[in-house]
C-alpha cells in the first residue's frame, strides 16, 4: 500500500481520521494525501476565505502529526465541489488504495431520505474505505471479519491483511436456525445439525480458497448476521471490523446490503469496507 487519502471536514470528528491515515502511512512508507473540500455554492469571497482556512488548518496538522509520528509525505489539497465528486476524483488521480474518512455528523432524517455521505461515498468507491472513529493508539491489534463465503468478504480478509499484517484476523460465520428465537439458550442439539451442515459448507469453501496467514480458524455461532458478529466482537476486543459489502439489487446496483449499511451506522469501532 503505497497512496492514501484522507477526507477531512476539518472537525474534531474527522481528526482521529487523520490521525489513523498518518499511522498507516507510516507504518506502510506511503504517501498520504489530505484533501478538505470546500462547498463550491458559497459566495466567492466566503469560498476563497474557506479555502485559506482550510489549507491552513491542514498545515498545522501535517506539521504536528508529521512530527509525532516520523518523517512521511503529506500532499495538502483543497478543492472546491461537492464532496463526494472531489473525493472520489483525488482518489482516481493520485492512484489511491486506500480513503480514510473520519464519522459525519448525525442527521437521521436526512440520512434515512439519501443516506450519509460516507455511505454514499463507500458505495461508488473501486477502493478499500475505512471509517475512523477511535482514538488512536497504535497499529491495530485485532480485526474481526464475517465470513459468508462469498468473494468480497475474501477480499476483506486480504484487505485487512496489507493494511494490518501485525493484526490477528477473527472471523465469524452466522448460521441461521429455524425457529432459534423459540428455543431455550441451552438447546444446544437442535441447532447442531444446521452448525454441522454449515461446518461442511466452509470446509468446502477453505479447501477452494486461501486465507491470510494471520487468519484464525473461523467460528460458526447460531444466529443472524449482526446477532453473530455483535457475540464476536465483545468476545474478541477487535479494534477493527473488516466488511466485504456486495449488493444484489438489480435495482441499485451500488447498494451496500441492509446489514453493512446498519453496520456503518451504529460504528462500534473502526470498520473497512471492501467491495468485490
């Protein structure tokens, strides 16, 4: 991983994002790009005065997190535009692998009508993004990934791989049982022979596939989705969850999937999101 991007708004809750991108690119001898986009229907005087502000504010921080973190090549733009276009036109320009995005602001209504920005970015974008929302305090120490067998969740596996090689990679598959809600906690039998049918199912799919070598042997839990994922995330103490995203409406085809989309809503860490 040699290009980064970070997407600034310039707030507090974007600098732990900045702070993240200055890490990785570090860690990786990369270089990073900082870009802050200025809403391109403002005045032009108030325009012009937000691009100085910009500009200046991201040297500061260049100079600061530079400092801390070792000597690294920090690119300062600022664009005027909408954000999304910007972003995604810096990206395909200087050859991005990554975009790192900080948390947006919460607007439930609005969001439920378009979406948040980050989502709606995610979901046009040909690389990896990672959402930043945690302190920073090193490289990260444990990534979880779902697994449901398909192609972008293996490239999720190997996303989070080059971006954390020191991480150790859980992974957890979901395995629906019919009728699981009408069943005691201590119904262990009869949820086992849709564990087993599921436990063929991977072997399978692990014989065809090759994962990470920091990847452990994957768990199956009995449940849905967010159920299985949300067990292994407070059992595991990831400080990272990996996503493979692949939406199957012929509607949109640049949907994410219900399940990735409540995911980046409710951010219980840092989350990548790869599409395949």
């Amino acid at each position: 991983m040699k290009k980064l991007l970070v997407a600034s708004d310039l707030s507090e809750r974007s600098e732990r994002a900045v702070q993240r991108a200055v890490q990785l690119a570090s860690a990786h001898g990369a270089a990073l790009t900082a870009l802050s986009v200025v809403d391109n229907d403002l005045p032009a005087d108030m325009a012009e005065a937000h691009e100085r502000s910009a500009a200046a504010s991201l040297g500061q921080l260049k100079g600061r997190l530079s400092q801390a973190d070792g000597p690294i090549e920090i690119d300062i733009r600022v664009e005027r535009g909408d954000p999304l276009t910007q972003i995604h036109a810096v990206a395909a320009e200087i050859g991005a692998e990554l975009i790192v995005l900080g948390v947006h602001r919460q607007r439930p209504w609005m969001d439920l009508l378009v979406g948040s920005t980050m989502e709606r970015l995610v979901r046009g974008a040909s690389q990896p993004v990672l959402l930043a929302s945690d302190p920073v305090n090193g490289p990260y120490a444990r990534a979880l990934c779902g697994l449901d067998l398909s192609p972008s969740c293996l490239a999720a596996l190997w996303a989070v791989s080059r971006l954390a090689p020191e991480a150790a990679i859980e992974t957890v598959h979901a395995v629906q049982v019919p009728f699981r809600g009408l069943l005691s906690s201590n119904d262990v039998e009869e949820a086992s022979p849709f564990l087993a049918e599921a436990r063929s199912r991977m072997d399978a799919w692990l014989a065809d596939v090759s994962l990470p070598q920091q990847c452990v042997a994957p768990r199956l839990l009995a449940g849905g989705r967010a159920q299985a994922l949300g067990q292994a995330f407070q059992e595991s103490g990831a400080d990272l969850i990996a996503i493979g995203a692949h939406g199957r409406s012929s509607v949109s085809p640049n949907a994410l999937g219900s399940f990735t989309e409540e995911l980046l809503r409710r951010r219980p860490c840092d989350i990548l999101v790869v599409r395949a």
